[in-house]
C-alpha cells in the first residue's frame, strides 16, 4: 500500500507517521501493493482527528475518527476499516471491486462475519423543485439528518444533511 500522510494544524514527527504507517500495514492483508491510501491528521481544539481514504474503483472505503489523543484516533480507525471490510466482503466480490485494489485472499475468503443488507422499508414523495436553503428548513422540520430535493438552481436531484458543529452541507451529482 502507498499511504500518503498529511497534516492540518499539526506537525507530522516521525513518531506520529510510523504510528500511522504501522496501523495500516495491518490492513495490508486486504489491499493490493499498488492501492493509494490517503491520511490527513488534524487538530482542533481539544480534537485530535485522523481521516484515512481509500479509493476503490469508482466508490470510496472511508474512516474518521476523533478523540482526545492522536495515538487513540489512529488505533480506532484501523478497526473500523477493518471491520467495514469484513461485513462487506461478500458485496466487494459480487460486484466485481476485488480485481482492482483487493487481494485473492481476501475476497474469497469464507467468513462468518458477513452480514446481507436488508432494506426493510421504500419511502416514496413527490420532489418539488427549491433551493438548498429551504431545502435545510423542511430538512428541520421532518426531523431528520437529511433531504432528498430538487434543486430549483439546476434541476437536479440534491441532498442536504446535518454536519459536526449545527451546519449544513449539501451533496449534488457530479456530471
């Protein structure tokens, strides 16, 4: 695995980038020797956050973790990756993801882990066409974390969700 470390508002010692290194080349396991991953650390306030972002063939296998101590943040994230990878497993081969960054190994590997995903329920509502912002006043209002809308500037469809921090962001389609 390339791991490309990055760092807003920290300084990168050495001891901060063989930690990093050293957790993730447990996940190595799963990844081919060519696959990019991406590692920004950042501090804010009392925050002490590492983001870790793997491309993989048009999706994204995606980990954020926050603490108080950097070494904690880097501890959890490996894990959660880890266990994303195995409840998914059965998803990454039959959609055909593992020849691009996956080792053999991993994909055909038989674990009891795996979970199916289920969908349990289909809303289905008419889309009026507005604009983001008032698309973030029915957000509040239904009571949910986001809203599937469409967007009275492009007409396409969007979605605005809740952030960290009581702001808002808003997700439209890339052509």
């Amino acid at each position: 695995m390339r791991i490309t470390i990055s760092g807003k508002n920290i300084e990168l010692t050495e001891g901060l980038k063989q930690a990093v290194e050293e957790k993730l080349s447990k996940l190595e396991k799963f990844f081919k020797p060519d696959t990019d991953v991406y590692v920004t650390l950042s501090v804010e306030k009392d925050r002490q956050k590492i983001e870790v972002t793997i491309p993989a063939k048009g999706h994204v296998i995606r980990s954020e973790q926050v603490s108080n101590d950097m070494y904690v943040s880097i501890d959890l994230v490996e894990e959660v990756i880890e266990r994303q990878l195995r409840k998914y497993r059965t998803k990454i081969s039959a959609k055909k993801y593992a020849p691009a960054i996956f080792q053999d190994d991993f994909v055909e590997a038989d674990d009891a882990e795996d979970e199916e995903i289920k969908i349990v329920r289909t809303k289905r509502f008419g889309m009026k066409p507005m604009y983001p912002e008032d698309a973030c006043i029915q957000m509040e209002l239904s009571g949910h974390d986001f809203f599937v809308f469409r967007n009275a500037e492009n007409d396409e469809v969007n979605v605005v969700y809740k952030r960290k921090g009581h702001t808002y962001g808003l997700i439209e389609p890339e052509c």
